[in-house]
C-alpha cells in the first residue's frame, strides 16, 4: 500500500442525539480502503467510545468493514484489542449498540458480539469469521456469504443478531424504539412515561386454556398487562421457546422473561437458556426490573441436549436470576415444573414477588407422569387401570399439583385471579423501587460461562 493519505481513515465519530438526549457515535466508510481497520482507524474509534464512558452516554457503533488492514500487519490486531477492551470496560455500564449496515469480517466480528444489542438488516449486513473463499480454500464447501453469515442467519440460527430489519430505515426506526426503554447509563433509571391502560381486545381471563396441553401465546399475556398494549420482543426469531423483551407497566420500563407455550410447549433448552440470562444481566446492569411470566413443563430431555451441555447452559438462568438485585415479579400462569420451576424466578432464587393464577401447577413433574410412578401398583393391579390412573392424577393434582400448597409454604406470595395481574404487578414494582439489598463482598462471580 503506498503511503497516500486515507481522508478519515475510513471511519467517521461524533455526537449526536436520540430525542433529545446526547449520544455517541462512530460510522465505517467501506468507500475509504475497504473500511478496512488500521491503527488509527481504531484510535478514532477508542476515542469516540472513551468519549461515551466519560459522559456517560450511550454507544452506537456501524459497523462495515472488510476486517483488519492486513497492510498494517499487527498494528491492525492491536487496533481490535483496544476496541475490545473498551468495550468490555464499559458493559454494564453505559448501553452499547452495534448495526451492521455491510461486511464485518474475521476479529472485527468480536466487537458486537461484546455490544448490548446488535441489529441486522436483510440483504446488507454480513458477519463471520472466515468467508467463503477460505471456507472454499480450507474445506473444499461453496457457500454463498449470504448462508454463511447473513441476516438471517444470525437472527434465527446463531442468535448473534437482536434485531432483524428489512431495511436501514427500519433499523434505525427500532434503535430510536429501543432506546425509549432504556437509561443512559447505569447510574440511572429508565425514563418514566405517562400510563397507558392495556387495549382492551386483549383479555387476560381469555387467553390462556384451562388444558394444560392447549398452546397459546404468551406475548398476549404480556399485552394484556403492558401500557397500550405495546411489546418491544429481542431476538425474536432464535430460541422462541423463550420471550423477551422490553415493555412499560404503569410507564415504568420493564424486562419480561416468559415461557413461549408455542413452540416447543416452552421448554428450556440450551438456546433459550442462554438468550434468557443475557437479557436478565442486562436489566439487572441498568436498573429495570423483571416480570417473569412462567408455563415450563421443565428443561428439554434428550441426548442432543445433554451433549450440547443443557446442564451448564441452564445454569446461567440460575445465576442470572440470583445474581440480580434489580425488582423481580413472577406470575406462575399455567405449569411449572421440576427445574424450571426454580429456574424461572422461583422464591428460591429470591424473587420478591411471586403470584399464581388459581389454575397453575407447581410440582416435581406433571400430574400424569407423577401418578404413574407414585401409584403404579395400585393402577396395574386395579380391575379398571385406565379409571384408576384418572382418579390417581386428580388425586395428585389436589394434594400436589396446585398453587395453593406452595402458597400455604410461603413460596407463593398470592393465588390471584388473572384480571388482577396488573393491578398486582404495578404494586408490586412501586413497593419494590426502593429495594435494597446485600452481597457478599467479592471482586466478582464466576458463571457458567
């Protein structure tokens, strides 16, 4: 490369606003050397994300870049580190958001990969490690960048990508909309809108069936009890056994975390394991407290996911929710079951408040299940098995299976009727926004990464 001047070095920073309030920004040129990262193309990024951790103040970052300037030699990688270090400084700290509007290849990928959120545009944003030609080179395979690392791809299969968007403009529109729900840094809280009453098409008492084994969708549940009905989802297509996302009670900006009764009855499994601890951290970093909406028959058995480690991926919901001091409110809707009872904010996990609609299940195991072990003699020696077995089900399910004996030992706060959920839940967060709570002094824990 000759030594002619490269006019910005191929990335622009600056501040700016989001509706009126200041935030920090750096853009790639892929017109300028590729976008390509040198050292001081990384210089002036350090300087800009510096910048947003001084006046703490949020980070986005647009990212579109071939990768590291391979003219530059190791300058390029020291350049990355830097980056990565900073990012790493300042999670949990101030909000960091990444857009992918192009390429970003090889170590550049690692630097969203660190940021809060990360937001994909379909037919533009390309991210992965190695690209085709190496992939062609190493392994002899064709692919297109597209099935290696596109948009899609990384909203519905890695999960490495937030928010999916059909075009910039509609990227930009769900940035703007996220940032509404979120402080500008972790010495704050969200800012507080005035209170909307749900839309009244959505009825609570309606929506979830009496049978156990009937799906519905939660995301209505959480309508029926958000401001105007209104619910931001993350990560929407990957691991949608799970649901999360961003809505306000009584304008006050909310986490919800909830079982997806859809898709795969709502199971934890090692995907929505994950996708579940990250999203609690983050509120738990940023002040916004967590409704827990619960319908788990447990965690997913089979072989694919003890081998995939189910075991060390489920124990991040574990860590996250007891790790977070930050409001928590579960309402038990349907079923909960063995682990992912206690996984899904149980008491144990010192949930502050927990309610249960007269309907739940709390139990080691499904009623049926249960039955058939407890009582096998009495079901295979009976004249009438299948009768037998019916009674011995409803049996379990009075003196096991219902809301009211966990109540009775403290682990339910209140059985309530689903038409008092809001009521409940805004009470709850008022009582709750003060909290306060201890921790043994450490330098800090260690997840099951």
């Amino acid at each position: 490369m000759d030594k002619k001047i490269l006019h910005g070095d191929g990335v622009i920073i600056g501040t700016g606003t989001i509706y009126g309030q200041s935030v920090c920004i750096f853009a790639q040129d892929f017109t300028v050397a590729g976008g390509s990262l040198g050292l001081m193309h990384a210089r002036k990024i350090t300087k800009i994300m510096d910048h947003a951790l001084k006046m703490r103040v949020p980070l986005i970052g647009i990212n579109d870049s071939g990768g590291a300037r391979i003219q530059e030699g190791v300058n390029s990688l020291a350049g990355y580190g830097e980056i990565f270090f900073r990012n790493t400084l300042s999670s949990g700290v101030i909000p960091q958001i990444s857009v992918i509007l192009g390429p970003c290849a090889g170590g550049a990928v690692y630097s969203p990969a660190l940021t809060d959120f990360v937001f994909v545009v379909d037919k533009i944003s390309k991210m992965f490690i190695t690209g085709p030609e190496v992939i062609k080179t190493v392994l002899g395979e064709e692919i297109s960048m597209d099935d290696l690392g596109g948009a899609k791809v990384h909203s519905e299969i890695s999960g490495n990508a937030h928010f999916y968007a059909e075009s910039e403009l509609e990227c930009f529109e769900q940035i703007k909309k996220l940032m509404t729900y979120l402080p500008w840094s972790n010495d704050q809280k969200a800012k507080r809108y005035e209170t909307r009453e749900p839309d009244q098409k959505y009825k609570i008492d309606e929506i979830v069936p009496d049978d156990p084994r009937q799906p519905y969708d939660v995301r209505d549940v959480i309508k029926a009890v958000a401001d105007d009905s209104e619910f931001f989802e993350i990560q929407e297509y990957w691991a949608a056994n799970i649901v999360i996302g961003f809505a306000r009670v009584n304008g006050e900006s909310c986490g919800f975390v909830c079982n997806q009764p859809l898709v795969l009855a709502g199971v934890l499994d090692v995907d929505s394991a994950d996708k579940a601890a990250r999203f609690i951290r983050f509120c738990d970093a940023f002040n916004i407290p967590v409704i827990t909406f619960v319908d788990i028959p447990g965690y997913l058995p089979g072989v694919e996911q003890e081998h995939s480690g189910v075991i060390r991926h489920g124990a991040k919901v574990l860590y996250a929710y007891s790790e977070a001091t930050v409001p928590k409110m579960t309402v038990i809707l349907r079923k909960a079951y063995g682990g992912g009872y206690i996984a899904m904010s149980s008491r144990h996990l010192r949930a502050d408040f927990v309610f249960a609609w007269p309907g739940a299940e709390i139990a080691v195991m499904g009623p049926e299940g249960a039955a058939n072990i407890i009582f096998r003699k009495e079901i295979t020696e009976s004249g009438n098995p299948e009768e037998t077995r019916k009674q011995k089900v409803k049996e379990y399910k009075q003196k096991f299976a219902n809301p009211y004996v966990a109540a009775a030992r403290g682990y339910v706060d209140s059985v309530i009727e689903p038409s008092e959920t809001r009521k409940l839940l805004i009470h709850a967060i008022e009582v709750a926004s003060k909290k306060s709570t201890s921790m043994p002094k450490k330098k800090h824990g260690v997840p099951p990464f």
